[in-house]
C-alpha cells in the first residue's frame, strides 16, 4: 500500500437474531438429504411425495445435521473448504462403510443392477468395489455436505463465515445425528453385519482423514489488502464464475455417468482429481469470490436434478408422479439458485466511519475464514 492510504479494517459485526440463525441452520439440515437423496431420484419413493417428506424425519438426522456439524466446527476454528471436505469424506466413509454398511453388503440392494455395477471392481479380500467407494465417499462430500452448504452459505452472504448455531444448537445436532444412524444402522443390520476388521479399516480411514482435516492451518484475517493479491504480489486471474460453473456441470456429470469397471473408475477419479486441484489453485487467487463458490455448488444441484430425468428408480413407480417431482426438483433448485445469486449481487459495503475518500468505493468479497479482499477502485 502507499502512505497516503490507510489500512481497511473490517468492523465488528452486528450481531445475528438466534432466529435469522436456526432458520438458516434447519435450511441446511434440509437441504442435504433432499440433495443426497431425492433429488437424483434413484429410489422409489421419489413416486410417493408424502413418503419423501415423512423419509426427512430419519434423513434430515443422517445427512442434515452432519453438514451443520462439519460447517459449524470448520467456521468456529477457522478454517474453510478443504476442512470440509476431508471431513465430509470422513462422515461419508462412516455412512457407507459402518451405519448402513453399503459399502459391504452383496445384497444392499435387490436388483440386478446393483451386481452390474458393483462387481467388476470388487477386491474379494476386502469384500468391496472400488467403483462404490469411490462413488458413495465422493457423493456424500459432494451431494451430501459440500453443496448443500455453500448454495445455503450464498444465500446469506453476510453470515456465510459466522457460526450458526450455540452450544444447545450443537448438542441437539450430534442428539439427533446419533438417533437417526442408530436407526438405519439397525434396520440394515437385520440381515447383514460387515466383519469387525471391516469396521475397524473404515474407522482407521476415518479418523486419519479426520485428523489430515484439523491439521490444515488455519487462515487468518489479512488488513490493507489492494488489488494485487490477498500477499500484496500479483495475482492470476480466475474464470468468471459462469465458466466455472460449466466446467463443474461437465466433470460432476462424468462423476456420475462412470461406466462400471476399472476405466470408468479412473475417469471417476481423473475428473474428481482435476475439479479439486482447480478448485485449490483458483480459489486462493484474489478473484475467487463468493459467486465461483456458488457456481460450483450449484452445479452440482443441477447435474443431479437433470440426470433424474434419465435415471430410472428401483422398484415399481407410477411415471406421471415421478416425472413431475423430477420437475418440481428441478425448478425449485433453479429457484433457489436464482436466489442465493441474487442475494450475492445485494451485497453493499458501508465506508468506515473516518475512512478517506479513495476507500469510501471498493469492490469486496466476503471470502472464507472471515478473510476480506478489498480492492481499491482509483
């Protein structure tokens, strides 16, 4: 910076109505199961909407309170994405591998298909298919925690990076997270019990990956940023976030559409590696902002609710009913995202009270980590 301008200091921030707070944290805890679950429409029920609103009473315990926990204790310590995710890898291994065990069972599912895709990946010693571990781990970190968390986080831009929830919000959601898997747990226990090393690798897997989240260092808040970089050097240029979002449709759509075999695993793994090292070298350049977070997240929404079109689900269903709640789905994704764009666009800056007029008109982004990029206009 030079001498004739003052450092930009972010002021304290006004404090969030408990009930601004717990509407956003149970838009979250309803979200996830509605993207992890419904929203592909795999599954039968998609034919039966009461059913699907009644399925929210154990799913939104499963899946929902997992995405408010991961983002919680990733806000509260500091850190951002990549915390969330390796965490939303870690609960995703406990899901498929120890509380409905889908990652073991031969059996999860009766259906031929479900054969057809596990098979020609399986590693008999171990009893599981690197196809479904790559799968299910990569669809809850997706589908099941990190998009439902940033489409929700744009939608409130000002409090993306606060903590939501107290200490009674916190405990009610590790209550009812530990309810809802003792449910399913039981119900698919009842005819299958992965090996006690089963549970034990899955667990080892868990926590080292638990462990590789809380060691990342955590990024403080930065003052007298220009546009040169959040470090004061140049730095690169991003995709605009349309751009972005389009590549994420292309490479989550490959994801999902991996032919069963080995090939098809390492197109799986070739563009989930590819999404995440753009995603790393991008989103720590002084461009990102919080319209690229949404693009991506939102991506993801739209790739599922699309591809429900097309996917046929287990079990008997009346195809009116499942073709309209595929399309009821799709626009309220859309809506939502028109939404949460919209809300980014509204967000002003107020001048510091004293600031000089030259810091009085800035462009900012509320990054992660309660980190702030402002850019000087001259």
């Amino acid at each position: 910076m030079t001498s004739d301008q003052a450092p930009i200091t972010a002021p304290i921030p006004a404090p969030v109505p408990a009930r601004t707070r717990i509407g956003v944290a149970v838009g979250l805890l309803l979200l996830s199961p509605i993207c992890a679950e419904y929203l592909i429409g795999y599954d039968q029920i998609i034919s039966n909407p009461l059913d699907m609103l009644t399925g929210l009473l154990v799913l939104g315990p499963l899946y929902g309170t997992v995405a408010v926990l991961i983002r919680e204790v990733a806000r509260r310590t500091g850190r951002g994405w990549p915390t969330m995710v390796l965490l939303g890898a870690a609960f995703g291994l406990i899901q498929a591998g120890v509380i409905d065990q889908s990652l073991f069972n031969p059996d999860f599912v009766d259906e031929a298909s479900w054969d057809d895709d596990r098979l020609p990946t399986l590693v008999a010693g171990l009893g599981v298919s690197v196809k479904h571990v790559v799968g299910f781990v990569g669809g809850h970190i997706i589908w099941s925690f990190c998009a439902p968390i940033g489409v929700v986080e744009s939608c409130v831009p000002r409090i993306a990076d606060r903590p939501w929830l107290g200490r009674v919000g916190i405990t009610v959601m590790i209550v009812l997270y530990g309810l809802g898997a003792l449910v399913i747990f039981k119900e698919h226990s009842k005819q299958f019990l992965a090996t006690p090393a089963q549970f034990g690798t899955v667990g080892l897997f868990a926590l080292g990956l638990a462990v590789a989240a809380f060691a990342i260092p955590r990024r403080f808040p930065r003052q007298g940023l220009d546009c040169r970089g959040v470090d004061g050097r140049g730095g690169g240029r991003v995709p605009p976030a349309w751009a972005v979002g389009c590549g994420a449709v292309v490479l989550m759509g490959a994801h999902q559409l991996s032919s069963p075999g080995w090939g098809g695993v390492a197109l799986n793994v070739a563009a989930l590696v590819l999404a995440g090292s753009a995603l790393l070298w991008w989103s720590g350049r002084p461009d990102w902002g919080p319209a690229h977070v949404l693009a991506v997240c939102g991506a993801a929404l739209v790739v599922n609710a699309a591809l429900s079109f097309v996917v046929e689900p287990l079990g008997d269903t009346s195809p009116v009913v499942k073709y309209g709640a595929n399309a009821v789905l799709m626009i309220v994704v859309l809506l939502l995202l028109g939404w949460a764009r919209r809300r980014l666009r509204h967000i002003t800056v107020r001048p510091l009270e004293g600031a000089r007029p030259v810091l009085r008109q800035v462009r900012e982004w509320e990054l992660p980590h309660g980190r702030t990029n402002a850019c000087v206009r001259r």
